[in-house]
C-alpha cells in the first residue's frame, strides 16, 4: 500500500497538504504501476475544490465533454473560473475544452494560469507540449514534456514525444 488516505474529501484542490508527498513519490515510484496508483490520488485531489458548487459544475463540465459537447462543457467551465479563480484544475479542464475546439491561443492561456496556480500539473505541461507539436514548434513541445516529467516520470505517451523530437532533431523521421 502506499501509505496516502484515499481522498474522503473534506477540503482538497492543488493546495491540498498531501500533494508534496504524493510529488514525491511520485517521482520515486519503481514501477509505471504504482506511479498510476499515484497519479490517480494527484487527479482526484486537484479535482476537487472546497465548493460544492464548483465541484457540481466540474461533473456537468466533465459529463458534458464525455457526450460530446465541447462547446457546453465550456460554458460550464467558464461559470467555474468565474466563482473560483483560484481552483487550478478548472483552467486546466477549461483549456482541454479549448484545445477540442482548436483554439490553441486560449488553451496556452488557461494552461499558464493553472501552472500559475500549480506549478507541479504534470497535465497542463504535457497538454502544452501537444499544443506546441500541432504548431510544429518542437523545442517549445520539448521544453513542456520534460517540465512534465521532470515532475512524473512515468509519462510514458510523453517520453515517447521527447524520443520522437530528438530523433527529428537530428535527421531522423522515424
């Protein structure tokens, strides 16, 4: 067992006092395995604000992406950055939403301010490294994905975009 309580959530988000540990371990874990056990924890914990409503608003927003319905999703995640501007996750899963909808400029804006408000968001670095190969800008794509997993390690969809640049780097396309 890793020894984190499973989050029976009175209060959480990213200044929730067991994330340093859980970076940690994080970052010290043996195996892909246990690093996705943690990873886990570190998702429900940014996931949750101390607002009920804001926490109502992140299920309709996460409903809403799951049946297809980008533009419904962002109407909901908009409201939920207006009432709690200091809960990373909700830019985070706004700029997802941004990012469905190709509007790249907006996603890299709510992805600064959710590392703003957590530098440590394995998931905004990598989501910005996407935005930044879709622009064909590869050093920028780099610089996010090894933020990421100077962060978590286990990235393994991430390590694979790092392999890739440095092959097309140096000359070759594979």
């Amino acid at each position: 067992m890793l020894g984190f309580a499973p989050c029976g959530l009175a209060r959480a988000d990213q200044d929730d006092p067991r994330l340093p540990a859980l970076f940690a371990r994080l970052k010290s874990a043996g195996s892909d395995s246990e690093a996705r056990v943690v990873e886990a924890i570190i998702w429900q914990i940014w996931s949750v604000s101390a607002d009920d409503e804001v926490n109502a608003m992140m299920l309709r927003g996460l409903q809403a992406m799951t049946d297809g319905s980008p533009k419904q999703a962002l109407t909901v995640f908009d409201a939920m950055v207006q009432r709690s501007p200091y809960f990373a996750e909700g830019w985070n899963k706004r700029a997802t939403v941004y990012y469905i909808l190709g509007d790249f400029e907006a996603s890299v804006g709510d992805i600064e301010r959710t590392l703003q408000l957590e530098p440590h968001h394995f998931g905004a670095l990598s989501g910005l490294g996407q935005i930044y190969l879709a622009l064909d800008r590869d050093e920028a794509a780099l610089k996010a994905f090894e933020a990421a997993l100077a962060i978590d390690p286990h990235l393994n969809g991430v390590k694979a975009a790092v392999e890739s640049i440095k092959k097309k780097r140096e000359g070759d396309p594979t």
